[in-house]
C-alpha cells in the first residue's frame, strides 16, 4: 500500500476518537481481489461482493481466488507488494502474529469497537495483537464431545457420568473404553489446564510476560483430569493416530470421543447412532478448549484501503454472519446470531455453539510456538506416571521462560 494513503485514510474516518464505516466510500474505479477457501467460502465471498455493491450503490470491481488459510499468510509475507497478493483474504487466527510482525496487515480502521462489543470475547482477542485490532472474525470452531447413542442413552453432561459408565463398559484387552481423546496432544488436554484457571498467557493470550502455565488453577485442572484414568484407560501411545481412535469409535468399542468438526462427516458416514454435545464438566467446571478463529483481514499493500476496509467490515457484519452460515454452516461468532441460529441448528452446530462460550483463541503471538512440546509433555508426563503436578508444570515453565528469553 502507499503508505502516504494510511494517514489520509485514518484521518478521513476518525471522530472523536471513533472509527466509523459510513463516514467513507470506495476509492473511484477500486478494484479488489479476495482470496478466500476453496469451495462455499468461496461462493460465499462472490454472494458477499454482490450485495456489497447492490445495498450501498458501490461500482467495487472484484476478483475472486480460492486459496487455502493455511496458505495465505505465507503467500501475502512472500509476495506482498505484488499484483498478485489478495486484498481481502481469510486467514486462521493464529497466523495473524506473523502476519502484523511482518507488516503484511493493516489494522481494522472501521470497526474495532463493534467487534469488541458484539463478537465473543475468543473471537474479539483473536482479532487483535499487542491491543490493537486487525482481523474481521467471520467464523469459529472447537472441538466436542461426539457419542454413541446405543451405548450412552443420555446425553453425558458431565465426566463423572463417563466414569461410572465405564465401571461396566470398560475392557482394555478389547480396546473398549468409556472415553477417549488424544492425551498427548496439548491442543486436546488444554481444556482441563485451562478450566480452573491455568493460562498460556496473560491479557487473553497477548502478554507473554505473563505465564500461567504452572499457576495454581493449572496445578487444579490437571490434578483432576487425572480422574478420567478411569474412563480412558488406554496407553496414550496406542492411540495417537486419530485414525485408530476414531475406528474404534466408529466400531462401538468407544462410547464417547474428543474431537474437532472436521471429524464429523467420517463418524457420519460410519452408520453409529451419533451424537454430539459440549464437552462435559469436571468437578462442576467447565472444560476451556481452543478455538481456531477465521477472520478476514485487509491486506497492507492493498492499492484501495477505503474499499477493502469497508468490504472486510461487511462481510463480517451480522446480516452476512447470518448468511455465511446458511451457505457454509460456519459458525459465526457474534453472539446474537449464534443465539439466533441455535434453535434450528444440527446437534454438531448446537454443541459448537454452547462450547464456544467456555473456549480461548489460541494465542496468536508468536511465542504461542514456545508452548507445543514443553506442555506436551508435561501433560504425557503426568498422565503416564502420575507424578508431581505441580513439579511437571514448573519444569515445563522455566522451559517456555527460557525459550522466550533467547529469542528477546
């Protein structure tokens, strides 16, 4: 982008301190070109680009690309300034500290405060690095409890149920177990480090001067995760191919499963009776998985920033929230559509939607790389043998304290 157009932008949509949309218009003749993913965003983002021009009397000429969000943050880092960079593209949440580290983003200038006030408090941290907000949250998801019908009767709205359950059900020679999810797997186990307290980072994942990793909420949350032994009883080892823990599911010898949406069509197609629910509490508490949100975000090489702020903010608006999930089913995670959409919604949707409101974004700051292996295996270490909570989770602390400070 010319970076002389940025302060003439800010300064044309700035009032009393507020950014508001409506105070400016396309540039003359703009031109954007959106990269979204392959398939129904796609067609989503070409509906989107229509009723754009349609409902504000705007002439945007677009062009569409589809293209991967795993791809896009490095394809904007390495050709950023080119002709062949999107202006508008979608990306995961996670990749967006890279992307503001490597000034390939500019910030939200229309609606900060909307999607503060409006979005879920995940979906609002996600959007924004170091305080300041730049993504346009369109979407959200997280993982769930899937389960057998046949074999639990009653949706299990706690773990405790999976416990009892599994004093009759379970038989490790079989492979047959009450519960499973992929322990090792810290994306998984989060859930039950973060549901007393435990934290990556402060300041909803933006501080990483603020370690929670061994705080005394951590210590609580996988002390009495360390219950659920007796419904998962199998060697975590055994079990981290995703393929063998879902075939065991699908094969009946596992009455309840932690996994993501991506899941679904695979248990579907299996023929169980499925069902699907938030994840379960534990000890009255909630289990706070991750989420993974998608957000659009305006390129900063883009040649027309008042078109491609304006079409960022409109796509993420409540009216398209609404119809990007009627033609995706991707969660939209503005609270008062969520509402909206739940009652009519599968079972898949409806238990998304009610673990969103106990889920973190993924913090997106690049010391999150720090956390994956150090917390691994604190956690495959206090399963395995279980040890010292407390000890295991300081080790993987000075860890993490150490990786952050050879970086600085």
């Amino acid at each position: 982008m010319n970076k002389a157009i940025l302060p003439a932008l800010i300064a044309s949509v700035c009032i009393s301190g507020s950014v508001l949309a409506q105070e400016i218009v396309p540039e003359a003749d703009a031109k954007l070109m959106i990269w979204a993913d392959h398939g129904a965003s796609s067609q989503f983002m070409q509906y989107a680009a229509e009723q754009f021009n349609q409902q504000n009397d705007y002439d945007v000429e677009f062009t569409f690309r589809s293209l991967s969000p795993v791809d896009t943050t490095t394809r904007l880092i390495q050709d950023g300034g080119t002709t062949a960079v999107g202006d508008v593209v979608e990306v995961e949440h996670d990749t967006l500290g890279r992307l503001v580290v490597a000034g390939g983003v500019m910030e939200n200038l229309v609606s900060a405060e909307r999607i503060e006030s409006d979005f879920i408090s995940s979906a609002a941290a996600a959007a924004k690095i170091n305080g300041e907000s730049y993504g346009f949250p369109v979407s959200f998801a997280t993982v769930t409890m899937f389960y057998n019908k046949d074999l639990l009767v009653e949706t299990p709205t706690s773990f405790e149920q999976l416990i009892e359950f599994a004093k009759e059900f379970n038989q490790p020679g079989r492979q047959q177990y009450s519960l499973l999810w992929d322990v090792q797997n810290y994306y998984e186990s989060r859930m039950f480090f973060a549901m007393k307290g435990g934290y990556e980072f402060g300041d909803n994942g933006a501080n990483a001067k603020d370690l929670g990793i061994a705080n005394e909420g951590a210590v609580a949350g996988l002390t009495s995760m360390l219950k659920l032994k007796a419904a998962n009883g199998a060697n975590p080892a055994d079990i981290r191919d995703p393929q063998v823990r879902r075939g065991l599911f699908q094969e009946g010898k596992v009455a309840a499963i932690i996994d993501g949406p991506w899941a679904a069509p695979g248990y579907e197609k299996s023929g169980i009776n499925l069902g699907v629910a938030p994840i379960p509490t534990l000890d009255g508490h909630h289990p706070r998985t991750f989420s993974t949100v998608r957000l659009a975000v305006v390129s900063a090489f883009t040649e027309y920033p008042r078109a491609a702020q304006l079409f960022a903010d409109f796509v993420s608006s409540e009216e398209m929230a609404k119809k990007r999930f009627e033609m995706t089913g991707a969660i939209p995670p503005v609270e008062t559509v969520m509402n909206d959409v739940a009652d009519e919604a599968d079972e898949l949707t409806q238990a998304m939607i009610q673990q969103g409101f106990y889920s973190d974004a993924m913090p997106s700051i690049p010391e999150m790389g720090y956390i994956w292996q150090p917390m691994a295996a604190a956690v495959t270490d206090i399963w395995n043998n279980g040890g010292n909570v407390e000890g295991a989770l300081n080790r993987a602390e000075r860890i993490i304290e150490q990786q952050i400070s050879m970086q600085q």
